[in-house]
DNA sequence: TATAATTTTTAGACATGTCTAAATTAATAT
DNA sequence: ATATTAATTTAGACATGTCTAAAAATTATA
C-alpha cells in the first residue's frame, strides 16, 4: 500500500506523462511537485523497487500498469469528491481543489463506490475533468482547446485544464461555467487573443486563458 | 497546527481524561493508541511544548484549554463523518469507524460547517454519541448504563459506549439499535446479568454488553 | 523503612521523506 | 572532439515518529 506521498508521486507522473505515454524527467516531477530533484530521484528508486514505475537512471521514468491503475483511482477519488463538494456541500468550484487534494488519499474502496453511487456516477466533475470509473475507464472526451478554434463559428465549453482559484475566479467574472455557449467572433493572428460573445455581451481573452478552456464545437 | 499524529494524541488524552480532567497516565495512552509508553514519552513532551497539554514527569497529563478544543474538533468531525456515512452512503453502523478515523483528520473548517448544515445540524451519531457544534459544545445527555438498572422498567437505547464492529454485530442480532425500547424483566445478582424483553422476545445479556448500552429511563 | 515491583523516562537506533552541496552523467556548443 | 552547460544522482544531514533496552523515579509490599 503506497504511503500518501507515492500516491501524489503516482499522481504527477500520470499527469506529465500525457497520452502517449512519455517519459518523465526527474525536473518535471520536482515542478510539478514542489520539491527538489534530489527529493525525487530518492522517491522514484523506491517506487522502481514497488514496480508501480520503470526508472533508468539519467533517463526518466514511466508507470507500470500497476502505477497507472493506483494512479487512476486516486484521480477518481480526487474528482468524486470534488463533485462531492460542488454538489452537495454547495462550494464553489474555485474552492474545492485543496480539500480534494485531502480527500483523495482516504482509503477504502467501499467509501469511493458508495460516493460515487450516491453521486448518481457522474461522467465529469465540476472542472469538467473526466472521472474513471470503478474499473479506471475514462468516459471518451472529443475535446480541444478554445485557442485551437481556427474560424469563426459557435462552441460550447466543456472543461477547463487549470484548477487554479485565480484562473476559475476570472472565469466567473467573463460569465464563463461548464456548459457555457460561446460565439468566437475573431481570432487575431498577431497575438493569437480571441474576440467572443457571451449572452450577447462580448470579450476579449488572450491566448493564456484560451489554451485552458476545453470546448466542443456545435 | 498539528499533525494526524499528534491530533490521535489529543484525541485519546481528551477520552481518558473523562468529566471530571483526571490527570491521564502515560500507560494509559499507550494502551489506548496501541504503542510504546516510551513513544508516548516523546509525545507528551512535544505537545507540552505546543501549549496543548500540560505535563509534569512521572506524574501524568491533562489538556490545556486549547488542547481540549482541538480535542473536541477533531470528534466533532468525526462523528459528523460517521452521521453522513450511515444516514447519506448507506453504510452499517459498525463499518463506519476506521474510516472517519481517516475522514477526521481533513482541514477544513469551511467543510466540517458545510457538511453539518447538509446533515442537517444533527446531535447525535450513528452510536447515539453527541456531536458537538461549531462553539465546541457538547448537547446536554443524561443517559446511564444499562447495568446500572436496578428495578424492573422500561427504557429506551440511547446510546453505545463501544465502537467495535464485533459488539456493534452482536446488538444489531439482539434487534438492538439506537432508539429501541428495552423491558427490564430480571437483574440476576449472582452475575448481573439482564433478562429482556424487545418486541416481545426474550433475551438476556451480560454486564460486559449491558455496560456499554447507555439507556434513558421511560 | 528498606526492598521489590511497577511505571516512566532516557539513550540510542531505525524508517520515511526532505534538504544542501558535491559528484556524476548527458546534452550542447564551439 | 573537447569544453561548457544542464540535468541527475549521491553523500551526508535533519525532522518526525517509532522502537528496544537500560536507567531513574514512583508506588506497593514486607
């Protein structure tokens, strides 16, 4: 049973590992972690030991299915919680990712399927992040990024990739949610900045903001 | 803020010390934690420091007021946890210790407040224990053990002093919950055991199990 | 009250996870 | 191909919380 700071190890290896199964840099994981690479090389010697990743020295590592599989649970107790907490509890969706962050490392199987029942099994959380289920499948997600949309031309937002309290505050104040329709009006090719309208109020969002909503296009 | 470790300390302190502030020998919490009394040594000596016990060598501890309500805060969630457990997620009464065990030690004062009002401010936890409010106080009880019973009479389960899945079961075949009526027919004085009567069957229980029933006289 | 038994504390060790500073390996540039 | 730079690993240290074994203090017993 990994202790919890391998499951937030699991975690960012996953995460940096994207979808085509890339090697992870001991760099990256220290970033992304907040620690230093000395901290990590440490880690990923025991994990390697745990088959939960393969190491090669000076090279990087990668999961197991072992690791990917813990991996994948422990983001879909990440995310049950967080519809949880939106859901039920009433926060808002800026509020939600430190005490997910908490609740995510509670150990008992029974806990995440029961919550995940008593949620009606939801396919998204409230970031509009796709939640594994019991067997660690993801829902299939044709998204792309609002900075990828060439013309113009009408798109719903389906997810944003950025958890951060100040990234989904300024999301509030542009009146953009899950769920949002968005007209793009001009793509400006100098800065790559987006005019769009919202409910017949238009804005202007720059490429920074635009490479973290996920949306559909309609 | 302290570590989970060091809230079980408090924790376990705050359970020995009972009404009346007793002073808590080192023994004893190394019983209860199930650990060394020379770790607890150590302990006693850091939390001292913290301000939240006080400590005189060889003599025994008891909680500093602010000890005490981290003590009370750390059950509050707990027994929160337990409520939202059972009455939410449909778990049985004794499968819900170990894990609210884990759920007691999340920081957030913003979730322990949201979760009360969505459990709607209750009193009591699934084993009829009080459940203080956000103040740290307690609902006033006066149940009694159903040993201490003398006469014949009717009474009603109010509580249980005993969190162990093992008891927990054997009541649940006995037909006895949290608010069953309970007919004292014979206290037996040459072993204090009960005979009773609960919907009309017979039974009859020792003072080991009598004990830890809390009960209100009708 | 002196001695025995018990309780509590200390000393020293270990495991986990972190860090800084130094050494090693790999990548890049001249 | 060699020198420089960057990334990674190792060595040694520290903090937390635990343990065993031994010492010290307290309590109980004779």
């Amino acid at each position: 049973m990994p202790t919890q700071t391998e499951e937030n190890y699991l975690k960012a290896i996953f995460k940096l590992s994207g979808n085509e199964k890339e090697l992870v840099s001991t760099n990256a994981i220290a970033e992304e972690l907040e620690t230093k690479a000395s901290s990590v090389s440490d880690m990923v010697k025991k994990l390697s030991e745990k088959n939960l990743i393969n190491y090669v020295k000076y090279q990087g590592v990668s999961l197991t299915n072992e690791g990917r599989d813990l991996a994948v649970h422990i983001i879909r107790k990440h995310r049950l919680w967080e519809v949880f907490l939106v859901n039920r509890l009433n926060f808002k969706w800026d509020e939600v990712h430190d005490i997910a962050e908490q609740l995510e490392h509670i150990r008992s199987s029974e806990l995440v399927n029961k919550l995940d029942a008593f949620l009606c099994y939801p396919n998204y959380d409230p970031h509009g992040d796709p939640i594994p289920n019991a067997k660690g499948e993801f829902p299939k997600t044709t998204a792309i990024p609002l900075s990828e949309v060439q013309s113009k031309s009408k798109v719903k937002v389906v997810a944003v990739e950025l958890d951060e309290p100040g990234f989904l505050n300024y999301l509030d104040k542009l009146n953009i949610s899950i769920g949002t329709q968005v007209e793009i009006l001009e793509v400006n090719d100098f800065d790559d900045s987006i005019d769009i309208k919202i409910d017949d109020v238009q804005r202007h969002i720059s490429v920074e903001v635009a490479e973290n909503i996920l949306i559909s296009v309609l």
